[in-house]
C-alpha cells in the first residue's frame, strides 16, 4: 500500500499522500500529518458522501489545497478517506498561465474571497519574473483585487497591491468563486509623448482590454449556454412535475422560509407572484381537520431525527398529497434544513378508497355466504372464509397459511382428488367442478361440492373456488329416492291387486264349494282346506302391499289416540308375551287424529311385533305419545317451501333389543326385506306401516343403535275438535225380507266369479241374475225394474265402472241397493263422495260367509 500511495504522490506532484480511517483521526496508510483543513473541519466533514477540496490556506510557507475522497465498502458504507496535498500556486498556475501578458507591468490575476480577506494568484511578476500568492485583507477597496472580491465588474483606474496607478478590467467567472483581473501600470501605459509610442502602448491596452473582453465573452458565452441548458434542464423538471403531479420544496428552519417548485405552488393552487411561502403560511393551506396532525408529525420527526410521510387534504381543494420529508442537522445536531416532496395523490386515493370499499364488501358477502369461498396458491389457503371454516368445524384463522386444500379431504378420496387438481395446476383446464367427501375437525365425513377456477394471482397461477356442503341435501334426496322407490312398489302392487284378487276370489269360493261336500275323503278335505288357507294369506299379502302403496279404501274417523292405545294394550301383551314388559306414558291432553282404526291397529300391532323378535330374551317395550312440531326434515326438499303451521300427535315406540345397523336402518321400510330368516317375516310389516302413515298425512322416522334398541318416531296430523260422529240417522227396524223373495243382479266382467258367486248366492236361497257387462246389466234392470232388489257389482270394468253402473240404475229403480266388489278400489280411497247412499263395500278375495252378512246387512239399512 505504502509504494502505491508514493507512486501515487510522485505521479501527480502531491505534497502529501495519505489515507485516513473512517473517523478522520488516524493514518492508516502513508506519511506525514494530518491535513490543517481536516483538523479543523473533522466533526463536519465526517459522513460526508462526495469528494472535497478546501480554500487555498498556508502552510509551512507554501499555499496548499487539500482534497478528501471517501472510501466505501461493499455496504455503501464509508470505512475511509483517500487525502492527498498538493501546491496551490502549482496547482492554479496551470490555469492561468496561458492568459497573454502585455510586456513589464501589465499583469492577469486570478482572486477570490476568503473571509474577510482576498486571496490571489499572480502567475507572473513581472519585477520578480515569478509567480506569487498574495493576500489582502478586504478594507482596501482600492485595490483591483478587492473591488474585484466586493463584487465590482468592469474598467477601473486606480492603485494595485503595489502601489501602482494602474488601468484594471474586472471579470467574474461563471458558476465560480473565482475573478479575473487584466491590469497594466499607469505609467507604463502613458510613458512618452512619441505618437507611434503611445500609439502602441494605447493599442497595447486596447489589445490587453480586448483579451480581457475576449475572455470575458468566452466565460460569458459558456456561463450561458449552461444556462440554457439549466433553463432546459428545469423545464424538464417543470414537465416532470406536472406528469407525476409532485413538487419539491426547502425549509430553512433559522428563517422558517421555504422555497417552492413550480410544482408546489400548482398542487396547492396559489400564485407564484401573490404567495410567500413560510412554515405558518403553508400550514394555512392544510384542511382544518387535518392540519394538526401535519404539525404533529413534522415536528415529532424534527425531534426524532427521522424522515417522514403524511397524507393530508388541503383548504378550500379537492385534492389530497403525500408529503415527503427528510431533515439535515448541523455538528451541534440543531435542524439546518428540511427538504422534501409533494405528491397529489388525488386519484390514487380515491381508487384505493374503492377498491378498499369493494374488498370490505366482498369480505362482508364472503363472511355471510353460505358456501364456502377460498383461495389456493400453490396448494395452501391463503384465504378461506367463514363458512368454509364452518363446514370443517375450523375457524378460518386454524387455516388461512397453515393448511392446504388436501388436508380436508377424506384418506380414501385424497389420490383420486389430487389427480383432479392436477389437471388445473397444469394448465390442462381452466375450471373444474367435482366431488368429495370432506373430513372434519372432529374426523367426520361430510358431502361436499367443489367449483374450481384458474386466475393469476400476484403474478402467480392460483385458484379461486367455492364449496357447497350437500351432506344434508344428499340425505334428503336418498329419501326421496327411497321415497320413490317404495312409491313404484306400491303402484306395482295396486296395479296387479285387481286381477290377483279376482283370481283368489276364483280359488276362496271354488274351495268352499268344495268343502261344503261332505262325502270327500278326509286327505282330499285336507289339502282343499290347505289350498284355503293358502289363499287367504295370499289375500291378507295383497292386503299389506296395498295398505303399504296407499292404495286399500280407508275408512278414516276421529280417533282420540290415548284411549284407543290404551284398549289395545292387552292385545299387544298377548302378542308380546310375558318376558317382556310394556310401558306406557301418554299425553295429559286429549290426541284427536283422523285416521280408520284398523290402520292405527296395524301400525301398533306391526311394531309390536318386529320389537318382540328383536328382543331376544327378557325386554322392555315403551309406547310414549306427545304433541309436537312439524319434522320439515320430512316435509320438502324445496329450500324455500313454507311449512304450514300444524301440530302432530307423536307416537314413539321404543324397545330395547338388538337394534340394527346403518344399511339395515336404510332399507328398513323396502318392501320384503327382513332381517329376520326366510320363515320368520315376510317384509311386509314395516312397509305396510309406512303406507299407512304417509297415507293418512302422517311422517315416521326410525333410529336405531347395534345392543342398544330401537325408537320409530310416528307423526299423524292433530285434528283438534274433531269427535266421533253419531248417525243421526235412526236405523229403521226392518223386517227381514224373506230369502226368496230377495233378487240380487250380479254384474262381473270375470266369467269364472261370476259363475261363482251366481252359485254360492242360489244355494243361500236368493234369486239370481248374472250380467258379464254393465251395459247389459242396465236393460236387464230396465226390463226387470221391479224385481231387481240388490246390485252385486264389480267396481273395476270395461265401458261402465261399478260406480257409474249404480247411478244410472238407481234413476230406473230409486229403491235399489248396492254392493260393490273390488280387489283395488283406488277411485272409492281418492273420491269418496262418488260412494252414493246405499252403497255398500266388500273388498275382495272375500268369504262367502262375509258376503252372505254384507248382503243382509245392505238390505237390512
């Protein structure tokens, strides 16, 4: 270091060549002291960021000028000085040197001020024949010199540092601290009367005037074309301005004065000429509402010695700024100066003011949906909203940077759903929707709907999607499938029962003729009685399948649900047996539901059953009854269907046997399944149980648990008032007609029952006319209209329904009574009121016992 510094010094004819450390207080490479200018200046010059160069001053004899230059590390940070020394007069005497000098006595000077002195540059003495640096103080305004240091321009007579009547041109150099001054002696200048002399001593002076003036012109010429270029170099700043609608302002803090750009007095609307801007006058110009705090922070920031920002609005504008500001502080740390910008922020305000407005309304709806919003970078959730969080019983703060997208979804699902999402990640689609089942906090599963889309998020590939639970709306449509399911079963089955009843009518009555045989062998007897009692299960399985689809003719009344209950318990202890015990808790009110008895039996009675076979050993059976709201869970799979107002009597009927499980639980109510084995059920009680709760308006929910017992919740519709109707009408004592004089027209389009029932009917006593079509039916009546007594007609036939039949005869023969046969009477269900007076039901496959009553009871009304 040390010979690289010597080169350094030898090179440039430094006096002296050295560096200094970071505190200007230590050489730490090189030789000789520290430099006069820096140890009088250390605590200025420390931390300066740029290269300095003092003021001529002398030392050791000589006049010397000192540069400083900092060094910077890697940081940008000063570790410290390069300082080198080097001789004034050398230094200057190569700027001057060339000015042309006119003979003895005529000298070109370099000067400038110091203080109260003048120091000077005289490269040529013309005595001595050799350059000099001179200093005088400033109270000899006399000299050339120091007219020239006070500001004087221009051709002066008077005496210079010498003594000597002189002729001097003064000249000031631009943008320098520097003057030219041209002289020549006086005497010189006017010696001898010799024209020619004069004359050359005269253009002589013109010559040493002209070059001054030529230098002069050639200084003048540069000072303005750098003043053009400063005029264009502001003008640009000026443009500036405007396009980034800022400005630039300095504080003195000694005068409180600022100086304003063109840009400044722009923002805050005030005129250049008419506005002297102070620390005061600029602070009128702030919003009342905000000028307090503009003073607050300025002030803080003076004190604390840091920069700072503050938006405010201005008085009597529209317009808001940011203000900019940085402070400068002297070696004592007293605040110097400020600087600082000010930008109209106007527009940028008011777009990030919506924008921030538009964000809070999206986070409100967000915070309100009811779906679940997200947004995934890079597989985490940057941000979920509240219902998102809900549906994984999460708050949005568990997840937000910490989880991703993968970990709500259910192990099983989590391969076949990350090959979904991969297909967006990698551009291959933009948007995606599916499926999945969601796992929760609590390790619950949950039915989820996903809808995925692709957006550039910060410059990144992200996605925005929605979630939406259909865990609830998947249950309700199962049931609903269910629902329909059952619903197809039963339109199947009531489609069927006419027929399959007409062809067990067929079997019952062909069997009791038969057994009404009493020479038959005893085998023969058997297997007729076999193929009876065959039939009649058969016709009682018609009956559930029809009861289950809904389909049976219901005979519905008002039935207070406690008492009937209650008289039934000693049937369901019978079915029960005594190893199990019954308990009952009924409602203190009074229960009126609309509801045929024998349906409620059948409901009872079914659930008895299936209890009793789900108990295994010893058990309890508890039937509680209550009023209760509407299950809406049951009602509408509609969001938006209004439940009417009612209020259900509530049957729950509890036992504690085996339970079942959930797939159990699910098909529990499917027509012919069981749980039990293949000669124990046939599937049908449940169901049956089903139809006839939804048949009278009804709901019915089962829960069960595996060891635990099982509850079905019934819910029949309360009609309050209701009481059973008394017939006002007195039934009238008749007297039995005789037998034989009774005839009886039996319209039935099956050949084989009509043959049938013509037969049973004869053997009973009663005259007997047979009809396979209602149209004939109706001459035959019309041809026998006081004969005919009773109408035996099927209620389902081609051209005339039993119904219609009935009404048409009854206008030919207004006594005529009538009973009507059908295995599937949907039209008597759905339309009572078409059942005229008179009118009797039988459903078929019947006895021919129960006819032979139905016919007496009919003629008997």
């Amino acid at each position: 270091m040390k010979k690289r510094l010597d080169g350094i010094k030898r090179d440039k004819n430094y006096k002296k060549c050295y560096i200094l450390n970071e505190n200007l207080n230590k050489i730490v490479a090189g030789e000789g002291g520290i430099c006069h200018f820096i140890e009088q200046n250390r605590e200025a010059i420390k931390g300066k960021d740029g290269s300095l160069i003092s003021s001529p001053h002398l030392e050791n004899g000589l006049y010397i000028i000192e540069g400083l230059i900092p060094i910077k590390g890697k940081d940008e940070k000063i570790i410290g000085y390069f300082v080198f020394a080097i001789d004034a007069e050398d230094y200057l005497y190569k700027i001057i040197k060339w000015l042309p000098v006119e003979g003895r006595g005529a000298e070109t000077i370099l000067a400038k001020r110091e203080g109260e002195n003048v120091i000077f540059l005289n490269p040529v003495d013309v005595e001595g024949e050799k350059s000099s640096f001179l200093s005088f103080s400033v109270e000899k305004e006399n000299l050339p010199v120091v007219k020239a240091a006070l500001g004087k321009e221009g051709f002066y007579e008077g005496i210079d540092y010498k003594g000597k009547e002189v002729f001097s041109f003064i000249g000031k150099i631009p943008d320098s601290d520097w003057l030219l001054i041209v002289k020549i002696e006086k005497e010189i200048a006017l010696k001898g009367l010799e024209y020619s002399r004069n004359m050359a001593i005269l253009f002589g002076l013109l010559a040493l005037c002209v070059t001054g003036l030529l230098i002069f012109n050639i200084l003048l010429f540069f000072k303005q074309k750098l003043r053009s270029k400063l005029s264009q170099t502001a003008y640009k700043v000026r443009e500036a301005e405007k396009v980034g609608r800022v400005g630039f302002w300095e504080l003195d803090h000694k005068t409180k004065k600022i100086v304003w750009s063109t840009g400044v007095y722009e923002i805050f609307g005030v005129k250049e000429e008419k506005f002297n801007p102070t620390l005061e006058s600029t602070l009128d110009l702030v919003h009342p509402e905000d000028r307090e705090n503009v003073e607050k922070v300025f002030l803080h920031s003076v004190l604390q010695k840091t920069d700072h920002e503050v938006v405010h609005r201005l008085k009597n504008r529209d317009i808001i700024v940011m203000e900019r500001c940085k402070h400068f502080y002297d070696e004592n740390g007293k605040a110097v100066k400020s600087i600082g910008t000010v930008r109209d922020i106007t527009k940028e305000y008011v777009a990030r003011k919506k924008l921030e407005e538009s964000e809070e309304k999206f986070r409100i709806l967000s915070d309100f949906s009811l779906t679940g919003v997200y947004l995934m970078v890079g597989g985490t959730l940057e941000y979920v909203n509240k219902s998102y969080a809900d549906f994984f019983d999460y708050s949005p703060q568990e997840i937000i940077n910490k989880m991703k997208f993968l970990d709500f979804v259910a192990d099983e699902e989590k391969e076949r759903v990350a090959e979904t999402i991969k297909k967006i990640e990698t551009g291959e689609i933009n948007e995606i929707r599916f499926e999945f089942k969601g796992l929760t906090k609590n390790g619950k599963t949950r039915d989820i709907v996903v809808y995925q889309r692709a957006i550039l998020f910060e410059g990144k590939r992200a996605f925005i999607g929605i979630l939406l639970d259909v865990t609830e709306k998947k249950q309700l449509e199962e049931k609903f499938l269910q629902s329909q399911k059952m619903e197809s079963i039963g339109r199947f089955a009531g489609g069927i029962a006419h027929d399959f009843n007409n062809m067990l009518q067929i079997v019952i009555s062909n069997s009791e003729e038969i057994l009404l045989n009493k020479n038959i062998p005893p085998k023969e007897r058997e297997n007729v009685e076999e193929i009876l009692s065959a039939s009649m299960r058969s016709a009682n399985l018609c009956r559930q399948l029809l009861s289950f689809s809904r389909r049976t003719p219901a005979r519905p009344k008002s039935v207070e649900l406690n008492s009937h209950l209650e008289n039934s318990i000693k049937m369901i202890r019978r079915l029960i047996g005594e190893n199990i015990s019954l308990e009952t808790n009924f409602f203190k009110e009074k229960l009126f539901v609309f509801i045929d008895p024998t349906h409620l039996d059948q409901i009872i009675f079914n659930l008895a059953s299936n209890s009793k076979d789900a108990i295994k050993e010893k058990g309890r059976i508890r039937i509680t009854t209550s009023k209760a709201e509407s299950p809406r869970e049951f009602i509408s799979l509609d969001e938006s269907f209004e439940e009417p107002k009612i209020e259900y009597a509530l049957i729950a009927f509890e036992d504690n046997g085996s339970g079942m499980d959930k797939d159990s639980l699910e098909k529990v109510f499917e027509p012919f399944f069981t749980t039990k084995g293949k000669t124990e059920g046939t599937g049908l009680g449940l169901a049956t149980v089903y139809g006839i709760v939804k048949q009278n308006g009804g709901f019915i929910h089962p829960y069960s648990e595996i060891g635990k017992g099982t509850v079905f919740k019934i819910y029949l519709p309360i009609k309050e008032g209701l009481v059973e109707e008394e017939n006002s009408e007195k039934e009238t004592s008749v007297e039995q007609m005789k037998i034989e004089e009774t005839s009886i027209l039996v319209c039935e389009d099956e050949p084989q029952l009509l043959n049938i029932i013509k037969i049973a009917l004869e053997r009973a006593g009663y005259k007997v006319t047979v009809s396979g079509d209602p149209i004939l039916a109706l001459k035959t009546i019309d041809d026998q209209k006081e004969k005919i007594t009773l109408l035996l007609t099927d209620m389902v036939m081609p051209h005339l329904s039993g119904i219609e039949l009935f009404r048409k005869a009854k206008k030919v023969v207004p006594s005529l009574k009538c009973i009507l046969m059908s295995g599937y009477s949907q039209e008597i269900s759905v339309n009572p009121d078409e059942i005229l007076q008179g009118v009797t039901y039988i459903e078929k496959p019947f006895r021919t016992s129960r006819l032979l009553e139905i016919i007496n009871e009919t003629l008997k009304k």
